[in-house]
C-alpha cells in the first residue's frame, strides 16, 4: 500500500468553503448543444471549457468532499483515487441504463479535454451527497424551494414554476443554462452546472417544466444515473406532467429528491423520489397550488428518509454541525404554508416576492425562503411558463434579483 512517510508533507489546502455571499451574476444561454448525444456533449463541453476546469478546481474547496480525505493523504492523490472510484461506479452503470447520457459524457470529455473519469466523479457526488443511510454526517448538495401555481391561482392564467436554488455560493460561477437540440426530440432550456450532462430544471417546447430539489435519503441503490439525467431524458422525450412522471418513475435512479413538474395543460404535481421509491402528489382540491422544500409529504417516502430528529454530526461541514438535518426545510415549509395561505391570485412578481421573504421578523437567514445562510444560500431563482416555453433567471439572492427572460 502507500507509504505514509513518502507523504509526510501532506499538502496543507483549506478543508472547507469560504464563507463568501452569492455575487449576482450575468445570465446568458451559455451553450447550445445539437446532434447525437456524443456531439451535444462535445458542444458544451468546448463551450464552457472554463467553467469545467473551474469545477474541478473548486473541489479543493468543498468541504462535504475533503471530510473523506485521510488528513495523510495529499489532496492531489485523494481527487485522483475518488476519480477513480466513481470510474468504477459510473462508468459501466452508465452503459447499462443511461447508454445516451454516457455518450454525452464521453462528449463532454472530448469537448472540454477533461478525461471522463474526472466528469464521473461530479455525477457521482450528486447522489453520494445526498444519501446519509447509516450515519447522519454529510449534507445534501443544497436546499432549495420551490413552488407550483395552476390557471385557478395564476394572476395572468398561465401555470407557472418559481424555484430558489439554495446552494453553495462555490458552485455559483459554474451555472450554466444550455439550448438543448436532441436530433429527432424535444428543444429545451436547461439549467444545470457545467461538468453535468444531466439538468437540474428546464422548459421544452411541448411546455414541460420540471425543476428538482434535493433530499435525505437512507435507502440504498445500484450505482446508475442520476435524477438529473433522467430528467434529461424526460425534457427530451415527454409533453406532460403524467408523461414525465411516469418516465422518471420507471427509470433506475441514484440518489433521492423532489420534482416539481408543471406542462401547458395546466397540470402540476410534485414527484418524491429516492433510489427504491417513488410517489406522485397533486394539489389539494381547490388549492391550485403545490409547494415543496427538501422533506418528503407521503407516509411511504418518509420511511426512507432521514428521521425527524437526525443531527448533523462533526464528520458534517462545519457550519452544519449540530444542527437538525430536517430543520431549515421544515421552518421554510411552515413559512411557505402561511404566506401562500395568505395571498391570492398570483403572477410572476408577486410569487417572486413571495420567495424574497425574510420571515416574521424581517431577518434572513439559514431558515427564511430567501436563505442566507452560513453554508447555504439563495444562488439563483428561476420561474419556468409551460404556455409561453420560457423561463426567467437570475443568478442572486431572491431578495434582490434582478430577473432575465429567456424564450425557448
């Protein structure tokens, strides 16, 4: 095995983040990806070739990764032997259930010049994070909230999606918003993060919204695709709320979390999903609306879930340790329950300025719909119409961003 004396000097490097605010940031269709799955990859690679190797770079700096680093082991070969492993996870998983999402990788490689191995390990992280089975001591990638509103509750009698993507402010110069052109499928704009082949929401040209939250998940799956690809897959292939659902549903997955899913029918549901389960929720009758954070509603999701009463431990990121997994997604589902109880009809404004809120007290922070947070915050925000396939963008805080229209 490796000699511990031939390492000694271990390369000191920051273990954890630095606690720096989201800085708004110009948005802008930053690829447009056309062809075979192999050519759309290769596109976005070279078009956001810089952002890749930012990615990479920043990983020296997240702490939810460098906690599984021996503190002998050099950083250099501690990346290296995780490429490796989610190699060895990935790449035949991969070929197996996700053939078309693996040649988009192998694209993106090609595209970018980052070997594929290296682009395995961000699709790895993404379910690895956020499964804590066995041991409550690392965080899912982010928060997030999100909202759904039906014609009956629309101000302008068009469905529509509002989601706050509550993420590390690291992560944030590596967003990406991408034209989509699968040939012989469905267009779409995507959102999504720039070593990524899957997206994280998008809008196609059939009207399909679909967003995607992050969760706690305990239950264990065969390493394959992520909720992200397939949700690729669904922009590409499906026009409704049923149609998608029922692909997501049935497509093997790794990794847990919450869909938002709305089309130009008007329909809207929120889809819970771990590695094992999957259930569909819909408006109460009446309600016209349907909101979710990062914890599962229906009684069989929650049994796979972190428990109620789950701690992050100090094998967690240091500013989390201590506090109740479930507790910033409960508090921002109570706050959201009564603002959306006490508002009326709804239009693009008023459900931004609903997700700007700062709580009772008028105070930010780790706990508030507009997160500020000490690990935590408000990165971007994104509304997504069916009817009109477009969606608005902005890369801040909710409370002042400053939104952008793109069209499909």
């Amino acid at each position: 095995m490796l000699a511990v004396a031939a390492i000694v000097w271990c390369m000191i490097t920051p273990m954890h983040e630095a606690v720096v605010e989201p800085a708004s940031k110009p948005v802008r269709v930053d690829a447009v990806c056309a062809g075979s799955p192999r050519e759309m990859g290769i596109a976005q690679g070279a078009a956001v070739r810089d952002k890749v190797w930012g990615a990479r770079r920043a990983l020296a700096r997240l702490e939810a990764f460098r906690l599984e680093q021996p503190r002998w082991m050099p950083y250099p070969l501690f990346r290296r032997l995780a490429e490796r492993k989610a190699d060895r996870l990935l790449s035949d998983a991969l070929e197996r259930d996700y053939p078309e999402m693996a040649g988009r990788l192998v694209g993106l490689g090609t595209g970018s010049g980052m070997r594929p191995r290296s682009l395995r390990l961000f699709h790895a992280l993404e379910p690895m994070l956020s499964n804590v089975r066995g041991r409550i001591v690392m965080p899912c990638p982010g928060a997030c909230s999100a909202v759904a509103v039906s014609a009956g509750r629309s101000a302008t009698g068009e469905p529509m999606i509002h989601k706050n993507f509550d993420y590390l402010p690291l992560v944030q110069p590596f967003y990406t918003l991408r034209e989509s052109r699968p040939a012989g499928r469905l267009r779409s704009l995507d959102f999504t993060v720039a070593p990524l082949v899957g997206a994280i929401d998008g809008v196609n040209e059939a009207g399909l919204c679909i967003t995607y939250n992050y969760a706690f998940t305990l239950d264990s799956a065969a390493p394959t695709g992520t909720i992200s690809m397939a949700i690729s897959e669904s922009l590409e292939r499906c026009s409704t709320v049923a149609e998608a659902a029922e692909w997501i549903m049935a497509r093997p997955r790794w990794g847990g979390g919450l869909v938002m899913l709305a089309d130009a029918g008007g329909d809207i549901a929120s889809l819970e999903l771990s590695g094992t389960r999957a259930r569909l929720r819909r408006p109460s009758d009446g309600a016209h609306l349907i909101f979710h954070t990062n914890t599962f509603s229906n009684p069989a999701m929650r049994e796979v879930e972190a428990p109620h009463d789950a701690v992050f431990t100090i094998a967690a990121p240091t500013p989390l340790r201590g506090r109740r997994v479930h507790e910033s997604a409960e508090t921002r589902g109570c706050r959201l329950t009564e603002l959306l109880a006490n508002s009326g009809p709804l239009g693009p404004d008023d459900l931004a300025a609903l997700m700007a809120d700062h709580g009772a007290a008028g105070i930010p922070g780790d706990y508030t719909p507009c997160v500020h947070g000490d690990y935590w915050n408000t990165t971007a925000c994104l509304q997504f119409f069916p009817q009109s396939r477009r969606m608005r963008v902005a890369y801040d805080y909710a409370c002042r961003a400053r939104y952008e229209d793109i069209v499909l």
